[in-house]
C-alpha cells in the first residue's frame, strides 16, 4: 500500500481581489512649469552730475518716491550765473556791431551805384557785415550753452522711480563725467522676472503646441504667476516678454523674462521667487492619482490597468509632468482605462480582482 498512487487533494481557487480603481477621463489641463528666478528693475538710471562745482543742497529724501524731472541737489551755480551774464553782454555787444555794419553797408550801396566808391570797397563793408552776423550767431551760441550749464547745476530726476541713498553730502566736490553717480532711481513699476529654462524643456513645449497638443493661453502668450520667499502667492499675474536668443553653453538652459504689475511695489529688486509659467493648455490630458504609478525593476513608471473582463494589465506609461497630486500622462494611458490605485499589494498582472470605482479627490487634496 505504500506504493500505491494517491492524488494529492486540490488547492481552493484563490477567489477576487477587492480593489479601488479610478476611470481616466481626459481633462482641461494647464501645461505649468515652476522654475526659480529673481527680480530686476525695469529701468534703472544714475545720476550723475553734467558741470562741476560744490554741491549747496539735496532735495530728495533717500529710498523715496521721485517723478521725472525732480530737482535732486543743487550745485553752486555762482560761476555758471556769471557766465550767463558775460555770455548775454557778448551778444548785445555783437548786435550792435552788426547793426553798425549794416548802416555802413546801406550808405555805401548808393555810393556804390553812382560809381563815388570803388566795388572793392563796396565788397569789403558787404564781408565785414556778414562777419558780424557771423559773430551775433557765435555769441547766441555760447549764450545758449552758459543757460544749459547753469540749468544743469540743478541735478534733475531722469526717470520716475524709487531712489537710493545718496553718495555725496552737502559740501561735496562733484565733476561733470566722475565715475561715481551721486543716486541711482530704480523704476519698479512694472518689474521684470528672469528665470531659466532648459532648452530641452523649451524644444519639447514647441512641438506640443506645433502638433496641436497644447493649445496657447491669451494670444498665444505665456501667463506667468510668483510664488515668493515666505511660500505666499503674489497678487498679480505676469507675461512672459521674451526669452533669450541664445542658450547658454554651460548649463544649456535659456533665460526667460517675464514683466509683472507692482502698483503696491511688493518686490524689490533682486528678490528670490519662484515663477509658475502656465505655457500652454492641454485640452485632453489624461491625469492619474500618483498612488496608482509605480516603479518596474527597470525603473519605468508602470501602472496597473483592470480590463473589460477584470483581469489586472501591466502598463509602462511616460509621466510627464506632476498636476497637485497626479500624474500627467502622455503614453501607456487612453481615456476609459480603470487605472488600481487601490489594493496594488494583494494582486499582479493576470490576477482576477473585483474593481470597485473611487471617488475622485477633493479639491486642493
């Protein structure tokens, strides 16, 4: 009896898995890239002194608000006042020799004609004429240029903006062309943004849109949100102005800029932020709760997939970018499919499991 044959008994069938699945529906999405940068103004002027001379006054109070045009300092302006005067004299004095040489000229043109003077002579008072008029022109010259150095001795705000401290105090020698400014005005409204962004990143985003993948937002400009140093949401949203024509050969990245409203003038130059630049529009992205993506021993993003007849399907799938707390996927997904995201443990590829539909996330989950 010990070598007889006995059938083992049967195992019990291992019955279906319970698991949560979520049904992929194609969704609106905005295509979004966050990437650091830091603020600069949107204009910036020194100022600097155009004639010498001791500074008398500043009428500026330092990291104020100043409007184009504003007197600044006050350089002594006793010299330049004189020559002013000087320069006026020497037109008065040029206008009446030209006056005299015009009644000479006037006289001797009736001399001339009755033949009492020679032409020579007649020439000669017509030349001396034309070279007072030339010395009236010379003398209103020079008096134009002692009025524009004397308006220069008042040192004029070139731009509307917020100025810094001063360099120079009352009693300060100053020269016109000095390497120093006396301030520097910083216009902060608007305020310009420079981040970088791979070129790899940028090529990939054109060709979506080229394709017809994503679609442009507001004329097919970028919109651009800030995100600042202490985590709040800046209050205005920006544009993307231009990106740079070449890209840097070290880290092989382009330098985007993007200008933002600043009526409260919240940033500052120089700032750190932190810009969610919403590039484009997918119209039909396919997100996936992020519990529902693994990864294989190869290390590819796999998710597991019920089909009609409930049996679990392995998926390689390419994730292209995280939306809050799913993935956007671009491949291995189609609308319709029942993605686990639920009971991965208690099952594998092939198993047989009872699918049980969850509840989508709440907002802001």
């Amino acid at each position: 009896m010990g070598c007889g044959q006995k059938k083992s008994p049967a195992l019990p069938k291992r019955p279906p898995q319970d698991v949560g699945v979520v049904t992929l529906k194609p969704e609106r999405v905005e295509v979004v890239t966050e990437l650091p940068g830091r603020t600069s103004s949107y204009r910036v002027a020194e100022v600097r002194p155009q004639v010498g001379g001791v500074i008398l006054r500043r009428l500026y109070e330092e990291g104020g608000d100043v409007k184009e045009g504003d007197q600044l300092y006050q350089i002594d302006p006793a010299r330049y006042e004189a020559a002013y005067e000087s320069a006026k004299a020497s037109v008065a004095k040029a206008e009446a020799a030209a006056e005299v040489a015009k009644l000479v000229v006037e006289r001797r043109s009736k001399l001339a004609a009755t033949s009492v003077i020679s032409k020579q002579d007649y020439d000669d008072v017509v030349a001396v004429e034309k070279q007072t008029q030339a010395s009236v022109a010379e003398a209103r010259a020079d008096l134009e240029k002692a009025r524009i150095d004397l308006e220069y001795t008042k040192v004029l705000a070139p731009i509307s903006g917020r100025i810094g401290r001063s360099a120079v105090t009352e009693g300060a020698l100053v020269t016109p062309g000095q390497t120093a400014p006396l301030a520097t005005v910083h216009q902060l409204d608007p305020i310009y943004v420079d981040v970088t962004q791979s070129s790899v990143q940028l090529l990939k985003l054109r060709r979506q849109m080229e394709e017809g993948a994503l679609q442009g937002v507001e004329n097919h400009q970028a919109v651009v949100k800030l995100l600042l140093e202490d985590g709040s949401t800046y209050a205005h949203a920006g544009k993307l102005q231009f990106s740079e024509v070449s890209v840097d050969q070290g880290t092989g990245s382009v330098t985007l800029r993007a200008v933002f409203p600043n009526p409260e003038q919240e940033l500052l130059p120089g700032m750190f932020v932190r810009a969610k630049i919403i590039e484009g529009v997918n119209e039909k992205g396919i997100l996936v709760p992020q519990r529902g993506v693994t990864r294989n021993a190869k290390g590819q993003a796999v998710a597991l997939v019920v089909t009609p007849e409930d049996v679990v399907e392995i998926r390689v799938v390419e994730a292209d970018r995280s939306v809050g707390d799913r993935w956007l996927v671009t491949k291995g997904l189609v609308e319709g499919d029942r993605v686990i995201v639920e009971g991965l443990q208690k099952t594998a590829p092939g198993a047989k499991v009872k699918p049980t539909e969850m509840a989508p996330a709440k907002e802001g989950a």
